[in-house]
C-alpha cells in the first residue's frame, strides 16, 4: 500500500507531531521520500512551527517562584 | 502528626518542582502577563495541595495540575468578563506557504523563513496566539510550550482526544494568518528578505 499525495496531507499536522501510529508514519515517510512537493511542503510546515515553538519556549520561571509556592503551602499545612 | 504533614508537603512539591517551568510558561501564555501567570501558578499549587489526596500517585501529575491550573483560569476569566465564544472560520491550509511563493520568497530554504521569523518577535507570537478565540488559544498554547501529546491535552482540558486535534489544527492554520499579517505590518517584504 501507498499513500496519495492527498492521503499524505491529510496526515501532514500529525506526523509532524509524531501522531501517527507507526504504520502511517512509515507510509508518510515513503511518500515524503519520493514526493517532492509533499517533502517541500512538509520542511516548511516544520520550519514555521520550529520557529513559533522556539518564540514560547520562554520564559523561565521566576527564580523565587518555587520558594513563595514552598512558603504558602508551609503556611496552609500550619493553618490547618 | 507533625511530620506526616511535612512528608505530604515533601511529597507535593517533589512533584510539582520538575513541572514548575512549564507550568509557569503556560500560564503566561494564557494570561500574557508575567504578575499574572506568578498568581495562577501559586492559585493552582495551593488548590493542587488542597487535593492532593484525590490524586493517584504514579499517574500523570503534570497533566492533573495543569487541568487545576486551566480551571482556575478559566473561572478567573468569567468572573472578569463572560466570554464570548467565538467560531474559527476554516483559514486555508498551507496559508503562509503560499504566500510565500506567491511573494517569490523561496520556501526550501532555512533562511528566508529564518528572516521573516527575525521580525516576528516573542511579543508577537504572543499577540497572534492571543487572536485566537480562547478554547483554540488554550489547546495550541499548551501544545507549545509542552510538546505534549494530544492524549495528554485531552486528559488536562477534559476533552476528547479528537476534539484536541481537530482545534490544534485549526489553530495552528489561523495562527500563519495572523503571523502573515504581523509579518506585513512589520514590513516584511520579500525585497527585504533576499
Ligand atoms: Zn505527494
């Protein structure tokens, strides 16, 4: 079996979430492999999403954040 | 009695220290507000606390807190403003892709969508996620900054796994609109990006 270009479009946001079970990812990978509209496709829609992921991957949180958490909930347990 | 109050704190907080970037990173998100995200963060830990007992120990914590953390958002927000809810239209697949090359900006290579991200800065992202009506916003956010799979996000927002993807793809497909049109009125043109 052989996946269509539009078979493979349909499973394009999946596959790049790593979604697909292991049988449909091996049919995207060949398609991909020999297709290269559906590859170029494909590249870009991993570059942008690399791109927005790599924009919300911060911040950090606050560095005193874990102590205030630490210091309310040692007040709770005390309260109760 | 004294020290089975501190082992259950002890307990708690070893579970909630390995999540606390994460959790932290949604939170501004979801509220774009660094004051903001402190407050929902420390809400939910003490709520999480509060229940710690209704939570089966080796299950999923990070998505056990994260849906306390997201109930305690939502119930912030309605007591603020009701929300509209508000449909997606179906924004076309491949919009950023084709716009690209409707531009003549190439699409294969790193670079020019490196560049065009350059003038797409945090802030702005930020503003194209917070353009998206809130039941999207909260999916594609959660899906960012944690990279958890769709089962996950289910089990944190409550909702079926298919609803999960069906709303990040659509969001993911509005968001390049918005990116677009960010990208345009920061003066990206494809002369600037070759
Ligand atoms: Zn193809």
């Amino acid at each position: 079996m052989k996946y269509t270009c539009n078979e493979t479009f349909e499973r394009l946001q999946d596959y790049l979430d790593r979604e697909l079970s292991e049988d449909e990812t091996r049919l995207v990978d060949e398609h991909l492999s020999g297709c290269g509209v559906c590859a170029e496709e494909y590249e870009f829609e991993a570059m942008v999403l690399r791109h927005v992921q790599c924009r919300v991957r911060e911040p950090l949180a606050p560095a005193d954040l874990f102590s205030k958490i630490q210091a309310s909930l040692a007040a709770e347990s005390s309260a109760a | 009695m004294m020290t089975e109050e501190l082992s259950v704190q002890h307990r708690f907080e070893r579970e909630l220290q390995p999540i606390v970037d994460v959790a932290f990173r949604y939170a501004f998100r979801l509220t774009g507000n660094r004051d903001e995200a402190m407050d929902l963060v420390q809400d939910a830990s003490l709520l999480a606390f509060k229940y710690f007992a209704s939570y089966s120990p080796e299950t999923n914590f990070r998505a056990w807190f994260l849906r306390i953390l997201t109930n305690r958002f939502f119930r912030n927000r309605e007591r603020a403003s009701k929300l509209a809810t508000e449909s997606l239209d179906a924004a076309p697949d491949l919009y950023l892709y084709d716009r690209f090359k409707a531009d003549g900006i190439p699409v294969d290579r790193e670079e020019s969508v490196a560049s065009v991200f350059e003038k797409i800065n945090e802030e702005a992202v930020q503003a194209a996620l917070a353009k998206l009506p809130e039941e999207y916003r909260v999916v594609a956010t959660l899906h960012l900054v944690s990279e958890m799979p769709y089962e996950e996000i289910a089990a944190v927002l409550e909702i079926p796994v298919g609803t999960v993807r069906s709303r990040l793809h659509r969001a993911r497909k509005q968001l390049q609109v918005h990116l677009w049109e960010l990208a345009q009125a920061y003066g990206i043109t494809p002369k600037e990006t070759q």
